[in-house]
C-alpha cells in the first residue's frame, strides 16, 4: 500500500471541492476515494 500525497489531498479538497480547513481534516481518506 502507498501513501497519500497529502498537498494533491489539500489542493483538491481546499480549492477544487472548496472545503474549509475543518470540514477538510474531518474527511477520512476513505472519503476521498
């Protein structure tokens, strides 16, 4: 298993799905999948 590349992470939840920081950090990763 590899792991996340938390900048891309960040860039696409803060800018391109335009989360604020804490709806961010209470996202699992799973989420994102």
């Amino acid at each position: 298993m590899t792991g996340f590349d938390w900048p891309q992470m960040m860039r696409v939840g803060l800018h391109h799905l335009r989360l604020r920081p804490d709806e961010f950090w209470a996202l699992t990763p799973l989420e994102f999948l």
